[in-house]
C-alpha cells in the first residue's frame, strides 16, 4: 500500500530507531531527562525563543499554549478551517473555557483588514473578550498553504496595537521555512508562543514543542503535568526528535517536489479540479470530477493507494519521507486507471 493519508504515518528510519535506544534518559517530570533537556534546548535555539517544552501532541501543544494566553471566556480570532476549531475535538471550550471567532481567510490566510473590526473593545463587558490572534503556517486544511511573511508582520503589528498575544500553530513550520527560505526563527520571533509538531513531515514517531519565553514555558510545564503530558523517561522518544530536528528539515524539500509532480498529473486530468496556486508544500486538495469521494477512496484502496477526505467534497494526498517518488509515479498510474 502507498500511504498518502498524511504525513503522520511515517516510521522512525534505522538511524532514528538507533539514536532513540542510545538515549540517556531520566525522570523529565523532575527536568531530569538529559535528552529531553538536550531536545528542549535545542529547538529553544533553533526557533529563537527564551525557552521550549517537549509535549506529547500538536494537540496537546496547541491547547497549553492557549491555555496559558487566556482566562475562561477570552475569545481567540483564528481561521475558519484552522486546525484548532477544526481538528482538536472542541478543546478550547472543554480545557480552557475560551470561544473561537472564525474569520474565512483566502488559502487559509486571512489579513489585518479583515479582523480589526472583529477585535471587541475593551469597555465591552457584556462580549467576550479578545486575547489571542492565531495563524496556522501552512494552513492544513488549505492544501499546506503558507502565510506570507510581510501578513505575519502586519498581524503582530496590529496585535500589539491591541495589547493581544499572537500564537502560531506551525504543526508545518518546517515546510513554510524550507519552501520560502525563511529560517523557523525568523517565523518565531514575531509569535507569544509557537507550536510545532515532529511527527509530521520530520518523520519521528511522536511528540511536539512548544516555545515562548522562560515564564510563558514555566506556566505550561505546570499546565502540561495537570493534563496528564508529564511523562518520565521521556528520552526514548526525544531523542527521535532531536535527531528529526537535526537530520530530516531540509530534506522535506523532497516531499514539495513529490506533490508538485503529483499535482501537475492531477491539473492535466479531466477526473479532477485541483487549485495550481494552493501547491506551496506537502499537502493536496483535489475535488473528483466523474466520482465521488467515498467511491474513489474505496476504488483507491482496491488498489493499493490510501488518501483521505479534505474538506466536504475533497480528497486529500499528503506526500512525505516514507513515499519515494517511484511511488509517486505509480500513485499517477492508479489515479489515472481510477
């Protein structure tokens, strides 16, 4: 079967399996997992930030960042499709008692032009109150879209007009960076707090970071031990994400140019309609022509290829480390049979 779910499904290589048994490892709820130390370390530098957290999920990741920017009925602006009101099973509500405002962006990106009059004004008792701008880069439920940089800056800007923290659910940041040459840091630096998953496209088997400043990290290390994130010898599986960090950035590289082919097929058929301008990264959103989803996910499947559903009406393909691209090719042949 070649696996285009997402790219979730990838498997730790040998190096990575060999680096996760060498690890030294300790008690991480008493901060004393050298690896997870090393890895927190790490990734505080990579993403230029004060200080980082190893969590379990990008779930996990994104819920304590917005925990800790918020009280109970603080409203957070984010996209209509974004990952934390899509994906994240009502958590806000649930965990932190705050309300989502969705603002439908073009591409999943959305400007300051069309928020500000959604910022509530202070004196406002009776609304709930504004707390946080949130940007998912790239965009999943966009197709991996990125959020220009120059909008990001205009984001922060008007954030800070407003006294408001800026978050970023860069699950994908990784992606955006090496797509547009822009370093994870320089993304960062205009962010409260940053979230940014290694089991994606980076290819280890679990986990993400979180990154702010040293009191923001001190607020969600407790935040992440009253969820149930504090785990203890935690080593085995940062270590797997340190040497993702270290090793599998650049090569991701590959994957942009595995869906670029993929989507070149897909805009030359008469099958499927697939926006050319949303292709920025790893990930595909394609509408079937003659089929419907459910047909061509299950005629898919017959025939060794798994993809999912995007939004209402859509396929998805997520290409990623373990699809080569001889794979890919074969992935044209069964799309082209289907």
């Amino acid at each position: 079967m070649i696996d285009l779910r997402s790219d979730t499904v990838t498997k730790p290589t040998k190096e990575m399996l060999k680096a996760m048994y060498d690890a030294e490892v300790g008690d991480d709820v008493y901060k004393e997992d050298p690896t997870a130390n090393e890895l927190e370390s790490y990734a505080a530098e990579l993403l230029n930030k004060e200080a980082a957290l190893f969590v379990p999920s990008g779930v996990m990741g994104n819920q304590i960042c917005l925990n800790v920017l918020t009280q109970p009925m603080d409203e957070v602006i984010c996209e209509k499709d974004a990952h934390i009101f899509q994906y994240e099973s009502g958590s806000p509500a649930a965990l932190s008692g705050i309300q989502l405002l969705q603002v439908e962006g073009k591409r999943g990106v959305f400007t300051p032009g069309q928020i500000e009059p959604l910022i509530r004004p202070t004196s406002a008792y009776y609304m709930p109150r504004t707390k946080v701008i949130e940007v998912e880069n790239t965009h999943n439920r966009a197709g991996g879209t990125i959020n220009p940089i120059e909008n990001i800056e205009a984001l922060c800007n008007l954030a800070k007009k407003y006294n408001l923290f800026f978050h970023l659910d860069g699950a994908r940041i990784w992606n955006a960076s090496v797509a547009t040459g822009i370093p994870p840091s320089k993304y960062a630096s205009y962010f409260d707090s940053i979230s940014c998953c290694l089991s994606k496209g980076l290819g280890a088997p679990i986990g993400s970071i979180i990154a702010g400043s040293k009191d923001f990290i001190k607020e969600a290390y407790r935040i992440r031990k009253a969820w149930g994130g504090g785990m203890r010898q935690v080593g085995v599986i940062a270590a797997a994400g340190l040497f993702a960090l270290k090793n599998n950035i650049e090569r991701l590289k590959e994957d942009h140019e595995k869906a670029k082919t993929l989507a070149e097929f897909l805009n030359q058929s008469d099958s499927f309609d697939i926006d050319m301008d949303s292709v920025q990264t790893n990930i595909l959103i394609f509408k079937p022509i003659k089929n419907s989803v459910e047909e061509i996910l299950a005629k898919a499947k017959e025939l060794g290829l798994f993809l999912s559903v995007g939004s209402i009406g859509t396929l998805r393909a997520v290409t990623h480390m373990d699809v080569s691209f001889e794979d890919i090719e074969k992935v044209k042949l069964i799309l082209g049979e289907l």
